[in-house]
C-alpha cells in the first residue's frame, strides 16, 4: 500500500548536503590489497606471490615478523625499506627458479626454511617467491605432511595454487620427502588437524 503525504516541499537549503541527514560522508579509507596468490596456511603462516609496494598496507595488517623469501635474486630495494621500517626478520632461503625437466629443488633449503616456519618465534610469518606457487607450494606441501595431511589433500591444495602450471616434478619432490630426517617441534593449529583429514 502507498501512503502519500501533503505539505510544503522541501526547499533548497533544506536539500543541502550539510543538512541532510541522510548525506554521504567521503571519507578516504585504505586500500587493503593482498599480494597475488595469497592464503592462511595455519595460525600465524601466510604464503603469497611476491608483494609489491601497493601490498604493504596490507602486510602490516598481518603484523608479521618474518619472511621466508625462496627466489634466488636479492630482495628489491622498495622491499627492504618496507621490512626495515617495519622490523620484519627476512630469511632469504634462494631456490633457482626453473621449469621442467630441469627442476631442482635442493632439499637442505626447504629443511631450513622449515626450522624457520616452525619456530613460533618468528611468526606472523610470511612465506613467498615469484608467483607463490611451485618454491613456495614446496614448502607448504613439506610443512603438510609434517601435519600428517594425506598426499591427496597436499596434492589438491598445492594444484589449487599452480593451477595450469602445475609440476610432476614437484608432486614428486613432495611425494619423497623425508619428514622423519626434519629434526623440529610442530604446533598445529586446531582447525589445521581438523582440515588434514
């Protein structure tokens, strides 16, 4: 049903932005913008694509501590202001990237990376190369069954993140790795032993 009321209108001044109660207020907000390829891996573990300078607002919303960067090259100068000025401890861990059948990911790296990643003192952490998706799917896959996560699931969540680029080699890689000779204390969090199975 449609009321109707009758009175005078509302004149111009009434109309004005400043009186209306219902005006927009422009208010400059942030922009949050995440790094590409970027997720939770457990509580206080993210991994992402390499951030840029739009990205940096964003990270220290995370209030991170530590970075585990896996490219080869040095860590750009708009980087290392950002981690200086912030106090970020940065792990440059550098796998060479590669594509296959030439891909070689050197075991003893991922085994220090995750002595990193599995000390709670470093973290937030943030765990990234290139794309975020073979150094660091590696890493993560390696960090999964240390969580005793099944191959299937490593396998899906590291296919989610290379999609069409995805690597045998690396599926391979993950698939032998020997978490037995990885001499560290693992803290899961709840939802991640839930999740793995």
């Amino acid at each position: 049903m449609c009321h109707t009321t009758t009175g005078t209108p509302p004149s111009s001044d009434d109309m004005s932005p400043d009186k209306s109660p219902t005006a927009a207020v422009n208010v400059e907000e942030p922009l949050f913008l995440p790094p590409l390829n970027f997720s939770m891996v457990d509580h206080g573990i993210f991994r992402s694509g390499f951030p840029d300078t739009p990205n940096f607002p964003f990270l220290e919303t995370l209030g991170i501590r530590s970075i585990i960067y896996l490219c080869a090259e040095p860590y750009p100068e708009a980087n290392m202001q950002f981690i200086n000025a912030n106090k970020i401890r940065l792990f440059h861990l550098g796998i060479e990237g590669s594509k296959e059948p030439y891909v070689n990911i050197p075991e003893d790296t991922i085994r220090r990376a995750l002595e990193v990643l599995l000390d709670e003192s470093n973290r937030p952490l943030l765990i990234h190369c290139k794309r975020g998706k073979h150094r660091t799917g590696c890493l993560v896959g390696c960090l999964r069954k240390l969580q005793n996560w099944c191959l299937a699931s490593i396998f899906e969540e590291y296919q989610r993140f290379a999609a069409d680029k995805a690597r045998v080699s690396d599926q391979r890689f993950m698939e032998v790795f020997d978490v037995s000779q990885t001499p560290c204390s693992i803290s899961l969090s709840r939802e991640t032993r839930d999740f793995s199975r």
